[in-house]
C-alpha cells in the first residue's frame, strides 16, 4: 500500500508559525524586548488558544470563508493575550517595538497560512497527495458527492468507483454492496462513502471493515442524521457529508498528555518508591524464598505487540508460571508475595516499564499470551484492547474486576469497562482511577490474591 504523509500537514502548519513568532522576536524587537519569559508566554498563549480555537483543524474541504473565520478569532483572542502581558507584568510600561511585533506577527501568520492554503489546492490540482474514494450506495446524494469528486480535483481526490446493490453498466461500477470487502482488501482506498439509503446491517459491517484496515469512513446522510453527537458534519461545495467524530486516543493531542504523565508519574515512583524499595525487598524476598528479585512475562501490548511485563517475585519458582494464572489459596504464593499481591506492591517495577513505553499508568490490564490468545477468539471486541497501551491500573480493576477470571462474564464486563475506557478517555478519568487505586489498596481488597 502506497504511503500517504497528510497526517505531516498539521505539524508542518504548526511548526511554521513557530518558527516565524519566534523569528519576529529576534528580528524586530529590541534587546529588551527579548525577554526569555514573555517569549515563552506568547508561545504558550499562541498554541494554547489555537488548540482552543481548533485553528490548525483544517481539512482538505474546509471553506477558505472558514479558514478566515479561524484566523481573525485567533488573532483577536491573541491580542487580549498578547497586550494583558504588558499589565500583568510590566506594570503598564510601554516597550518599544511592542505594537510593531504584533502587527508583524498577525499579518505574516495571516500571509503564511493562506498561502499554504493556496499551494497546497495548487499541488493537489496537479495530482499530488490525493484520497483514493470509492462510494457505497447510488443515490441523489450520493450521486452529488461523486459529481464533486470529479469535478473538484484541487481537493484532491481520486475517485474509484462506486458501489451498489443493483447492478450498473456504468464503467465505475465496482460491484455489489457485499463484494467491497474483497475489493478493500487488495486496493489502496483511503476513504469509503456510504450512503445512509444502504442497510443498516451493511453499514454497521462497512464501519467495522474501515477500522479493520484503518480506513477513513464517512457518512452521506438523510437530513435528520445531521444531528447525530457522534458525527461531525463536513460540507463538500453545499453538500453535507458525516464525519464519525475521531475517539480520543486516535487524537495526537491525546497522546501527548498521556505520554508526558507516564513519564512524569513513573519517574517520580521510580525516584521516591522504587529507589529505596528494591534494594529492601531484595533482602525480605531472598529470605523468603529462593530465586530472582524480579518476575517478568512477556504479554501482548499496544498492536498485540509482546513485551516482557516486570512484577517483584511473589511466587516460588515453578514451571506453571505462564499457563496457569493465580487462583485463592495458591500454594505457589509465597508468604512475602502473598503481603505484595494483596497490597499491589508486586506490581511497582512496571513504573519501568511505563518509563520505557510499554505501558500506561491506566489502561487495559495485559494478561498472560495464552489468556489472550483463548479471548480473542470468544470474547467480543477484546482486540479492540490492543489499541491503546496497556496499564497498571484500569477503569475495570477499580470497579471490582481484577483477581482470577472464573467465569466468561468476568472477561466480558473487564472488556466492557476496557472498550468504554478507550472510547470515553479524558485526562481527568486517568487522574480518578489513579485515586481511586490507591484508595482501593488501603481498603485492601478480597480479589487480590
């Protein structure tokens, strides 16, 4: 499959604007303006309100009206920003060149921005990064959306054909409905079209088909599906086309903050917990029992990649150790490991390997391969775990799912709360979950064993 590098757009728009800002300063503003502090709270001011203002949310069919829109409110919002600097922290002194950088900056942002609008329409015209499209379902709205296809090649689009349940002489016809799951499979589609006039059934299969192959899909709506919360609406010329809204962890943004917090927050475990814990529990444990200080197993992570898991040993050595989970009363506990498994101690050195990337403090918990290997097949959406890192603590062990699993609605409800996590994340459920762990392991707990 031919690689496509839009997703390079943002971060290009963003860093040229960065690099501007930050040239104005040093070209045009006097060596007292060139404070290191106000430097970084323009930056900050900057970013900050463009995140607010969705100001780099631009799409290859977003209006040039509505890049306008987006430029004259960032750039006001900015000025408020800008100028209460001055009051806040100057005390009101006028500094020289201070209206001068403004200016500058808002009339070469606005300059840059739509000049990369323009050359980019330009090197889309010419056929360069373009969306390979086909369209499911033939109807007036649908039909619409094809003629725009055709007709507007500064958008970038390829249009393949479409397809439809009744049969078409039309050299882009591809086929039935049902046979775009053999033709996704060996073609390089970016993005499917469905017309709302297909089954629901169809839709719902076509849906999971473009998360399978990572696939973006759209929606040609009926009038009422425009308010669908789960849908943001796209307008292609005046034809409206539904965008299922992106979840959180598909958000870079997202990412972001989740990386920046494990680092942090492993760090400081690592530094205040660990340091002083590892070298007493060496001396606790080898007394206990004989082997390693440290238990590791590989287990599937983020993509079903395998990584080793790192645990303090709280159990004798034993072939079992990788089919055979805990159960109540394991004569394989040992007296120390039964201390650090009901205190969750036994789980501190994964804070490595959330350090080093392989976990999250919060996410789904990972389970031994041969575990998982028997609920990809039986449980349902249990892959969908595999699209975020896994983590220590998770929505599901807080609400009483953890220990051994006995039966199927133990892995199905752990899955449940696993799904609702990835597609409901905020920064602030990570932050409850972390308190309420902690909460739990003073409480103590009867499943943790």
């Amino acid at each position: 499959m031919k690689k496509k590098y839009s997703f390079l757009l943002k971060p290009i728009n963003v860093l040229i604007d960065f690099l501007f800002i930050n040239i104005i300063f040093f070209w045009i503003s006097d060596k007292e303006f060139q404070s290191v502090f106000f430097i970084i709270y323009t930056n900050v001011n900057w970013f900050v309100i463009a995140y607010l203002n969705k100001y780099y949310k631009i799409t290859r069919v977003t209006h040039v009206v509505k890049i306008l829109i987006l430029y004259l409110t960032q750039i006001s919002v900015f000025f408020l920003a800008y100028f209460s600097y001055f009051g806040l922290f100057r005390e009101g002194e006028i500094v020289n060149n201070q209206f001068v950088v403004f200016a500058s900056i808002a009339v070469g942002v606005f300059i840059l921005k739509f000049l990369f609008y323009y050359s980019l329409r330009f090197y889309r015209e010419l056929g360069n990064n373009y969306r390979n499209v086909v369209v499911v379902g033939l109807d007036a709205s649908s039909k619409k959306i094809i003629n725009f296809f055709k007709s507007e090649e500064n958008y970038g689009y390829n249009y393949f054909g479409f397809f439809s349940e009744t049969k078409s002489n039309s050299k882009e016809f591809l086929g039935e409905t049902k046979t775009i799951f053999k033709y996704i499979a060996s073609k390089n589609v970016d993005e499917i079209y469905c017309s709302s006039s297909v089954d629901k059934d169809s839709i719902r299969k076509i849906r999971q088909l473009s998360i399978q192959f990572r696939i973006s899909f759209k929606l040609i709506p009926d009038f009422k599906e425009l308010y669908s919360k789960n849908f943001d609406v796209e307008y292609y010329g005046v034809l409206p086309v539904l965008n299922p809204k992106k979840l959180p962890f598909e958000l870079l943004e997202t990412q972001i903050i989740k990386r920046v917090f494990d680092i942090l927050f492993s760090i400081l475990i690592i530094l205040f917990v660990l340091s002083w814990l590892i070298p007493i529990l060496f001396i606790i444990i080898k007394i206990d029992s004989k082997g390693p200080l440290f238990f590791y197993q590989d287990r599937s992570g983020i993509n079903g990649v395998n990584f080793s898991c790192y645990k303090f040993r709280s159990m004798s050595v034993n072939k079992y150790s990788d089919n055979k989970q805990v159960s109540k009363n394991d004569t394989r506990v040992t007296k120390v490991g039964s201390f650090l498994r009901k205190t969750s101690i036994d789980e501190l050195p994964q804070f490595f390997n959330v350090f080093l990337g392989d976990m999250s403090v919060v996410g789904p918990r990972p389970h031994m391969n041969k575990q998982s290997l028997q609920f990809e097949k039986e449980v349902n959406n249990y892959l969908k775990r595999y699209e975020v890192k896994p983590g220590i603590t998770g929505l599901a062990q807080i609400s009483g799912y953890r220990g051994a699993i006995r039966k199927k609605s133990d892995i199905e409800n752990r899955v449940r709360l696993d799904v609702f996590y990835i597609e409901n994340w905020s920064f602030f459920l990570d932050v409850k979950i972390v308190f309420q762990t902690v909460l739990n392991v003073f409480k103590g707990e009867d499943k943790a064993y």
